[in-house]
C-alpha cells in the first residue's frame, strides 16, 4: 500500500500511514468556500429579515458569523443545511411565531437566500494543490470518497465543475444516512469502498470531523489550509497547514 507521510513533522516518532482510501470533507478542505458563505449568511439572513422584521441580528451569531467573518468551526460552517434553517427557525420562533409558522417563514426565506447565490460550484473554486493531491492519490491506486455535510446534488456539481468525477469513487452527503457527523458514515462509507478502516484518513477542515473519524477507528488530519484564519483544532490530529505537506509514497 502507498504511504501517507506529512512532509513537515519534524517529531522523533513521525506520522505516516499505509493507505487504502482518502475520505475527504468538501468544503474548506477540497474547496474554498470563505467568500461564498459569508454571501449566503447574508442572503438568508435578508431573506428572514424581510419576513419577520423583529429578528434578532443574535441569529448570525447562532450561525457562527461574526466581526463579517465566517467561523470555520460555526454552524454555517460545518452543519447542514437543515441544521441552519432548524437554527434560523428557533431565531424566528422566540418572535412569537409558532412552530409551524417558523418553519414555514425560515423555509421560504432560506430558498430565495440560496436561490440569490446560485450556482454554488463556480464559486467555491478548488484549493491550491487539490488536484495535483488527488491525481496523484489516483495513480497509485488509492480510493478516493467525499464525506460532505452539502447534499449529493452539490457534491456532484462541484466534482463536475472541476472535472473531479474521474478520480472519486463515492460521493456521500446529507442527504444520506448514516449522515456527517455519525462516525457510522465513514464506517458505511468504507464498507462500500471494500476498505479496511485502519487503511482509510478522513482529512477534513473541523473538530467534528476529527471526532467522527476517533469514533469510527479512522486515522484523520485535520487541514488547516482552507480559511484565511486557520481553524482551531482540540481534538488530537496532526494539523496541516498546507496541501504539498501531505506526501503519497509508492509501496
């Protein structure tokens, strides 16, 4: 099996795994997504505003954006969409809606939010050395997987937009169950691959996805490369700070 090195661990006992399979995050691990998420809070937040003019600004908070930055580790950041309307619901609910009425309300505004920032993929470009990283993961034989808390649809979309879909063997989003950040996800994911886990690295840009991988027994590393402010990392994984750091070695 090829072997994952990380070119600047200068550690007396340095990190390397013999690997099957990369199972890669999408969004600020694959792509970056920075700019197009802090257009897209905007948008939805807009979009509520408009519909329930006492909404507390303390929503943007909830997803994470604040100071006109995106949290790497916010909810906007690393949750579904479905997380983000149930928070934006809850945000209009405390206005003296119902239930019912907030779903509807968050529904409809998170639909002409994300309808304004159509397409996603064109603007989400690929981060530097993505593609030299999976070309070269491919030619060695390795199984390649996108674990995305997006759906399948953009998942796709994305992969087909840089020409990506050649090279990935299974896309696996919100969409499906086990979802991110069930640890049953990559073990489900890795039984498709016919992998052994212990031959699979999760790489991916938040703690959720650290702990996700500790709980299925998969190797991780944790990309700090994705955001103009590195992310925060407390869960135990060697942090990357750049793509040509990850080194693919023949077997």
């Amino acid at each position: 099996m090829p072997l994952l090195r990380l070119l600047d661990d200068r550690s007396s006992d340095r990190w390397q795994l013999s690997v099957q399979a990369l199972l890669f995050d999408k969004d600020g691990t694959l792509a970056n997504s920075e700019a197009f998420l802090k257009r897209l809070v905007l948008a939805r937040y807009g979009a509520i505003a408009k519909r329930v003019l006492t909404l507390s600004p303390d929503l943007l908070l909830s997803w994470g954006y604040r100071q006109e930055q995106v949290d790497p580790a916010g909810l906007m950041a690393i949750g579904s969409r479905q997380e983000n309307l149930i928070a934006a619901a809850s945000a209009i609910a405390v206005q003296g809606f119902s239930w019912p009425q907030a779903l509807s309300l968050a529904t409809e505004a998170f639909s002409e939010g994300d309808a304004a920032c159509e397409p996603k993929a064109v603007q989400t470009p690929l981060l530097s050395g993505i593609r030299e990283l999976l070309q070269l993961a491919r030619s060695l034989g390795l199984k390649i997987a996108v674990i995305s808390a997006d759906s399948e649809a953009q998942i796709q979309a994305f992969l087909d937009c840089y020409q990506l879909g050649d090279w990935v063997d299974l896309i696996w989003g919100c969409d499906r169950q086990p979802s991110k950040p069930d640890p049953d996800a990559v073990l489900t994911v890795c039984r498709q691959l016919n992998i052994d886990p212990k031959a699979a690295v999760l790489i991916g840009d938040a703690d959720s996805d650290m702990q996700m991988a500790a709980g299925a027994g998969v190797a991780a590393i944790a990309a700090a490369w994705g955001w103009s402010q590195a992310p925060k990392f407390e869960a135990i994984a060697p942090i990357v700070n750049q793509v040509e750091d990850l080194v693919l070695i023949p077997d």
